[in-house]
C-alpha cells in the first residue's frame, strides 16, 4: 500500500501567526487558529502590508479580476499577482508587493484566456480516490510538508460554470494540499513571470513567486539589472569554506581593481590575480567577524552598462547580538570580458540592530 501523510508545521505556523499579529489577532484566530474563517481574516489582514484594493471593491468597479495571494508559514504575505480586465482597457497583469512594489505590463489574449478558463475551476473540490484494496506486501510512501503556505484565490466577475452568478468568488487553500486551487495560485504566478520581460529574464529560482519577489527589487533599465542579478545572485559572499582570494575575485566578477570603502578605510584594488589586496582584506574580514554575510536588495540599472545596488553585511557580535551594516555597489559592464565587474563598494561601520 502506499500510504502519503501530508504533515504540516503547526507549531510554526501557530508561532507565525502570533508574531505578525502581534496583539491584535482577529477573534476568529483566538478561537482556532487553523480554520478558514481564522486564514481568511489573516489574508484580510495583510491587505494593510500592500497596496492592493480589495475584491469586493473591485467587484463593484466593473472589473474583471483574477487574483492569486499566499501567506507564508509565517503569516507573511508574498507578492499578490492580479490578471485584471477593467471597463474601457485591455487586460493586464499586475504585481504588488510590500513596501509599495510593483510591475504591470499588458498581456495577449492566449494567457488572459488562460487565466480565465481555468479559473472556472479553481474554486472547486476534487472527488476524493476510491479506495483499492490493498497487499501488506507494498512497499509504504511517507511524504512530509512542512512549513507549506496558505493560497487563496480571488474572482471578481469571472464567468463560472454550473450556473454560479457570484460576483465575488474565494477559495482557500494550502500548499501541502493537491488541491485546484493550489495549481491555479501557481499557475498565475507562473504566467506572471513569464509575461513580465524583466522577470523572464531572470534565472528560475525554483518558485514563481520567489522569482517575482526578486523581480520587484529591480529598479530603472531592469534588463541590465537582471543581467547582473543572474550573474552576481542575492548572497554576495563565498560559498562556505571558500574564503580565498580567488573566490572573493569571483565574487566581485573577476575584478581585481575594486574601490573598497570599509568603514571609512579605503583599499584601492592593485591589479594582482593572486594576491589581491582587497580580497586579501575580506578574508581579514571574515575571520574578524563571526558569520559574516552580505545581501544585495536592490538592484537599479542607471545604463545599459552600468548597474548600482543596495544592501547590507550581516555579523554576530558579543552575545549574539545581530550587527548590520548597508553598503552600496556600482558595477560596470565588461565588453571584453562579457561579464559584470565590481568597480566600487562602499561599506558603512556596523551597527547593532535590536
């Protein structure tokens, strides 16, 4: 027999849910935190976190509306993608995300027709499996999910079969699951991606919607800052265990002559393959600072051939304590080379972060 047991995290949900809530949890989570009324007060909830109009609101308008949202395991909510139809406009797809994030480009009419076919079915329950007999002798299939999403998915004026005249249509439902609804809410990211040019430029990060948060980071000519994105990634520091001149190198894209502004220390890179003196620096770094990391988080293409980020080191200090500095980055495009190369990068002094 094969048996699948679909497990999901409670205690981090639950543990997610009262962080973001804070002390202001909706009554219906008060009472059982894991029920659809609780998961779609929470989703109601996190339309505060994004610029994004409510259903019912859009339902009033006119508009035609086809929207996927997640919260994470967390309570988090992902970037909200909307196939929108507004009276007197050709459709579109929008993406929102906290912080006021967003991207929109018109789209064709084989993925609005799509989007709106399949939706027809998105709120619906599959029948289960009729059970089959079974030998002891089948070898058993234990699947675990942990730490899955909660998926909702939005309709306003969509046409439906089996006569449903709703104006307003919702279904939930949880990544863990098999469910139609899951496929849709994927479905549309998926397509969202591949119908913003920005976005389809980037490497498949193995999730749509990870992908899309990536997306939105980007800033000015976002095809040069997709370029660099694909090339130099989020994590903007060597592999573990390869803290060595010629990987901080590769870091900074085969330059040898970067500007390194660290604190108000500058180094002047000298040309050396070898030996390089501001990867000679980092490695001092690294060993100076407990579990030292840095992040790009935003990424703004100023030409075609110049590219300048955003982001932030990351250490431990005393006690644990959690120090952060922001930096800021200028990279230059590489006709010789074909590739990105860091010609500055300047670090501000760490700070605690409480």
């Amino acid at each position: 027999m094969i048996f699948v047991v679909l497990f999901s995290l409670a205690i981090a949900g639950q543990a997610g849910v009262e962080a973001n809530g804070d002390d202001l949890l909706p009554p219906s989570c008060e009472i059982e935190w894991r029920s659809d009324a609780c998961r779609m007060a929470l989703f109601d909830a996190s339309l505060g976190d994004l610029p994004v109009t409510s259903i019912d609101e859009e339902a009033a308008s006119g508009a035609e509306i086809y929207r996927a949202r997640q919260l994470t395991a967390w309570a988090r909510p992902l970037p909200v993608v909307s196939f929108v139809r507004r009276p007197g406009q050709p459709p579109m797809v929008v993406v929102d995300d906290r912080g006021g994030g967003r991207m929109s480009a018109p789209i064709g009419e084989e993925v609005w027709s799509r989007v709106a076919t399949e939706a027809q079915f998105a709120d619906r329950d599959l029948a289960p499996l009729p059970q089959t007999s079974s030998s002891r002798l089948e070898t058993e299939e234990v699947v675990v999910c942990a730490d899955g999403s909660t998926v909702m998915a939005e309709m306003a004026n969509a046409p439906a079969y089996w006569g449903d005249r709703r104006a307003v249509r919702r279904k939930l439902g949880h990544s863990c699951d098999n469910s139609p609804v899951v496929s849709y809410v994927d479905r549309l990211a998926e397509l969202a991606v591949s119908s913003l040019p920005s976005c389809a430029k980037l490497k498949d990060e193995g999730s749509a919607e990870i992908t899309l948060r990536i997306c939105l980071s980007l800033r000015g000519d976002t095809f040069a800052a997709a370029d660099l994105t694909n090339q130099v990634g989020w994590r903007f520091v060597p592999d573990r265990g390869a803290d060595t001149p010629s990987a901080w190198l590769r870091v900074f894209g085969g330059s040898t002559r970067v500007r390194l502004d660290w604190a108000g220390l500058t180094i002047n890179g000298d040309g050396d393959f070898r030996n390089n003196n501001v990867a000679n620096f980092m490695i001092q770094q690294t060993a100076q600072h407990e579990n030292l990391r840095g992040y790009i988080e935003r990424v703004h293409g100023a030409s075609s051939t110049r590219v300048e980020t955003t982001g932030s080191m990351e250490a431990e200090g005393p006690d644990e304590t959690r120090l952060s500095a922001p930096f800021r980055q200028v990279w230059l495009w590489d006709d010789g080379g074909l590739t990105w190369k860091l010609d500055s990068w300047t670090v501000e002094a760490f700070k605690a972060v409480p």
